[in-house]
C-alpha cells in the first residue's frame, strides 16, 4: 500500500509539472509572439529608419520635384539675356486680280516662296530680366528650405514611431513578467489545495488573474504590431514582416542621468537659436524678399525697352503667263540683310503696370504676415516642447519612486504571502501595482528621451536618443 501511496504521488508531482510547464509554455509563446520580429533580420537603428523615410517618403520627392522646377526657372531666367534665332520659311498662292511683276494689276493666279532667318537681342527691358533672374533664385533658395523642411517633419514622425515601438516592447516585457508570476502562483496554489492548505475558490481566483494576464499580454503584442506597422508605413516599406528595430538605446542609464542633470534651455532662448537655423522660417524670409523683387518687375513695365534685330532673307515670284527667272537664280538676286534696333516706349497701358505693383505690395504685406505667423507657431511649438519636457522629466522621477516603493511593497507582501498572512486578492493588487509602475516607468523613461530630443532638434541638432 505504501509503495502505491508513493506511484500515485509521483504520478500527481508528473501531473503538476505539466499543468506548470503549460503555463510556462503559454507564456514563452507569447514572449516569442512579441518578440519574433526583432529576430527576423538585423535591427533597424534610428538612424537608420530616418535616412531611409528620407530617401523614400513621396512627399520628399514631390518636395524635391518642385525644387527641380525652381532650378529650371532660373536657368530660364539666366538664358532670357541670350539673343534668340528664328527660321522662316512661306509658301503662298494667290488667285484672281493681284499685282504682277510689271507693277500692274491682272487677274492672274501667282505663287511666291520666301525665306527668313532672324534674330533678335535684349539691350533694355527696364531691369525685367536681372530682377527675375533674383526672384528665381530666391524662389530656390526657398525651395530648397521647404525640401528641409519636409525631411524635418518626416524625421519628427520617424523619432515619434520609433519611441512608441520602444515602449511597446518594455510593455511586452512586463506582461511577460506578470504571466510567469501568475503561473508560478497557479502552481502554488495547485500543490496547497492539493495538501488541503489552500480553498478551491482561491486557486479559481488566481487563475482568472493568469487569464487576465494573459489577455493584458495578447493586447500589449497587438499593440507592438500596430505600432511596428505605423512605421513601416512610415518607411514606405511593403510590409511589416521581418521588419524590426534595435531594441533599447545604446547608454540608456547615463543618457537619462545627463537629461537629469542638465538644466533645461529657456523656450525664449531655444527661439532665438531656431528662428535662425530653421528651415520654414528662412523659406518665408526668402519669400518676403522675393516680394521686394516682384514690386521692382512690376515698376519695369512702365519702362522703355531696347532690342537689338538682325537677319536675312530671300523669295522667289512667279505669275502665271509671265516669263520668271528660276528659283534658285530669284534666291541670289532677291538675297537681302538686315539690322536694326527697336525701341518701345510704353506711354499708356490702362493702368495696368500700376495695377501690377498695387498687387505685388498686397502680396508683400500678405507673405509678412505669413512668416510672423510661421514664427508665432514655431514659438508655440517650442513653448509646448519645453513644458512637456519638464513635465516628462517630473514623470520620469514620480515612475522611478513609484517603482522603488511598488517594489519593496511587492517583496514585502510576497513575504507575507508565503507565510499566510496575506491572501491572494492582496498579493494580486500589490502585483498589479507593481506591474502598473514597471509600465509607468518605462512610457516615463522614452517620452524624457523622446522630448529633450525634440528640444534639441529645435536648436538645430539631429534627433537622437
């Protein structure tokens, strides 16, 4: 009897181990579930996703088309100072009274060829040409500064995805962390309420809070995928599949420990260096001071212009009933030259060229109102950086006393547990808060990192962290 006392114990240890080992294997499978991807390939750095967003994004290219057409302007303006050349060449036939070879007129049908080459150079036109070659260009130069512009946007967005995947992969963690508790308390609470130490009820209690778990684990994996596919999109990549990032960054501790420790830049101050270096306000500057230019291309118009006309040229006659030489011989004898200069004096235009500069001045008060208000924005862009860097650090140090004290409340309360003296609804509410302060800690810890990032962008750094 005793020797079958021991193989039924036995078989009911082996019967424990397995209900243990499902537990266990329900939550590596969830582990690897989250954590698949960053195995797929090599890990994509920040650096790295920003370049490629960059190099890929359409709204960059679109930006960069338009900057090509920028380049085209001014080239053209540049070229308008070239003399032109012309080729000619008309056939025509007239029927019925016309005038013949001998100066007079018969009704006969006659043809006549002729031939033109001629060309023609801007002396004058009243500064057009200089004035809008310089409009052009500036017109690049803001291009140029939108095309930044746009990279710095995408660069933004990049940093922001990237953060939240990050965080995505510390919550993971944590659900992680809550499974292999509640599993070990499951199996617990299975050995004392097979001793009698233990109710039914409470080992049915426990495990709803592994099924609790376990669900809190599917939504944080869920999370993680969409988060890993917000940036994927944001690449322009095909698919989220095998993609993955680096996980944590390179010196976190001290990173974190420096953010602390350095004194926050004033938003008045961090202004007056972005007001400086950034991209939308010098495209809008530039803009203003194409206006200038567009003013002094509208006053051209009332101006005198001078062109310089130079060609040659040839026919060839024929009447019906009327003896002519041959087309080749009319050609030499017919062949003339000719120069010239042409001037145009604009003395009346119903009022169009003063018209003209009535709009170029509106369109300069109108583009300086629109960079005072690119500048009032980029000031309240900063304004809320700055605050919501202070407020990410205030955070980042109530998480990091939450956690310390969630922690030794925890160790604390396991210890009670483990003598009786506690019941699991405690344990399970200790457990939770202090898995709610790991997480806490963590969304904490990125959005620091991710705002000081932001303040620096704005004094003209590259985003990192």
């Amino acid at each position: 009897m005793k020797k079958i006392m021991i193989k039924n114990d036995r078989g009911k240890n082996r019967q424990s181990w397995k209900t243990r080992a499902a537990y266990w294997g329900c939550a590596g499978a969830l582990f690897i579930l989250a954590t698949s991807p960053v195995q797929a390939q090599q890990p994509w750095t920040l650096r790295k996703c920003i370049d490629h967003a960059i190099e890929n994004n359409i709204q960059i290219k679109r930006q960069d088309i338009s900057r090509q057409q920028k380049e085209v302007d001014v080239n053209t303006a540049k070229n308008a100072r070239l003399p032109d050349l012309n080729a000619t060449a008309s056939e025509n036939f007239s029927f019925g009274r016309g005038l013949t070879a001998d100066n007079t007129y018969s009704n006969k049908n006659t043809n006549s060829t002729s031939f033109s080459l001629g060309t023609s150079v801007p002396l004058f036109t009243g500064m057009r040409i200089p004035r809008t070659l310089e409009l052009n260009q500036l017109n690049l130069q803001a291009a140029m500064a939108d095309l930044e512009k746009a990279k710095n946007d995408v660069s933004v967005q990049v940093a922001q995805a990237y953060v939240q995947i990050l965080y995505s992969m510390e919550v993971c963690d944590v659900a992680q962390r809550q499974i292999d508790i509640d599993s070990m308390q499951v199996y617990r609470l299975e050995q004392m309420v097979k001793n009698g130490k233990a109710a039914t009820a409470e080992l049915a209690q426990q495990k709803a809070a592994l099924a609790q778990s376990k669900l809190t684990a599917t939504q944080a994996v869920n999370e993680y995928r969409l988060n890993l596919l917000a940036l994927t999109q944001l690449l322009e990549l095909p698919s989220p599949e095998g993609f993955s990032i680096a996980r944590g960054i390179e010196n976190e501790e001290q990173h974190l420990e420096r953010i602390k420790n350095m004194p926050l830049p004033l938003p008045d101050a961090i202004f007056r260096e972005a007001v400086m270096e950034k991209p939308e306000v010098r495209a809008e500057s530039l803009r203003l001071q194409g206006t200038e230019k567009s003013i002094d291309i509208a006053k051209s118009g009332g101006l005198p212009s001078l062109t310089f006309q130079a060609g040659l040229g040839s026919n060839y006659y024929k009447t019906n009933g009327y003896h002519a030489d041959g087309f080749f011989k009319q050609l030499k004898n017919n062949f003339s030259q000719y120069v010239g200069l042409s001037l145009n004096v604009p003395i009346f235009n119903r009022f169009e060229v003063r018209n003209q500069v009535k709009n170029a001045r509106l369109n300069q008060l109108s583009q300086l109102l629109q960079l005072d208000n690119v500048k009032k924005a980029l000031y309240k862009e900063i304004q809320q950086a700055y605050y919501n860097a202070v407020a990410a650090l205030h955070k980042l140090e109530s998480c990091e006393e939450a956690k310390l004290s969630n922690e030794e409340a925890f160790r604390l309360m396991s210890a009670k547990y483990e003598y009786g003296k506690a019941n699991i609804t405690e344990f399970n509410e200790v457990k939770n808060n202090l898995m709610k302060a790991e997480s806490d800690l963590a969304r904490s810890k990125y959005e620091c990192l991710y705002q000081r990032a932001i303040l620096d962008f704005y004094q003209g750094k590259e985003i990192s962290f």
